[in-house]
C-alpha cells in the first residue's frame, strides 16, 4: 500500500483525527478507510469516516487544512512544577460559608 495520506495515521487519538480527516478528498478518505479495516478496525475510527464520507457525499469540500503538517511535542511528560514552598497553607474549610460557626479555624 502506499503512503497513507496522514502521517503518523496510527498513533493519532480519535479528536485529532476527526479534525485532521475534514482535509481529506473522498479517495484519501477510502484509502484511510481500507487500511483502518485491514489493521486496527476499530468501529469509532470506522464511523467517523463513515460520517466523513456521508458529509463528502452529500456536497461537503475538503478543508484547507494542512493534514501532513504535526505539530511538534513540546514540554515534558508528567510531572509537577508544584514545590512544597510555593503550596497553599493548609486550613479547615468553613462549615457553611460562615466564619464564626468554625472552631479553631486557622488556630494551632
């Protein structure tokens, strides 16, 4: 088969790829159709190209978005910037919004 006509096809979750399809043309479509069946067939990837195709059908023209262009991943995986010095105190929440029904609120 030739190149699939959205790089990295198989490793786009299912909100990029709704968005990325609309710039394919009804062949690109069926082509990404067709490998989606031999290889993963997963049946919401499958129903959203159904819907596509339907759309393309009924008179819908390709977006004139770039569909080869990824972004690039920036930033680190996991992890938080949140530093014990730089944590809200910790307090007793008020009981119902008011201050004097909360005993020891902020005492030790």
């Amino acid at each position: 088969m030739s190149e699939l006509p959205l790089p990295e096809y198989d490793e786009l979750p299912l909100a990029s790829l709704q968005h990325r399809i609309r710039s394919l043309d009804e062949e690109q479509l069926d082509q990404l159709m067709s490998y989606e069946l031999k290889h993963a067939n997963r049946l919401p990837v499958l129903e959203l190209m159904r819907v596509r195709k339907r759309q393309l059908h009924d008179g819908a023209e390709p977006s004139h978005g770039e569909h080869t262009k990824i972004p690039e991943v920036t930033g680190h995986a996991g992890g938080s910037p949140a530093k014990q010095q730089t944590a809200a105190e910790p307090n007793t929440p008020l009981r119902h919004g008011v201050a004097d029904q909360t005993p020891h609120r902020g005492r030790s």
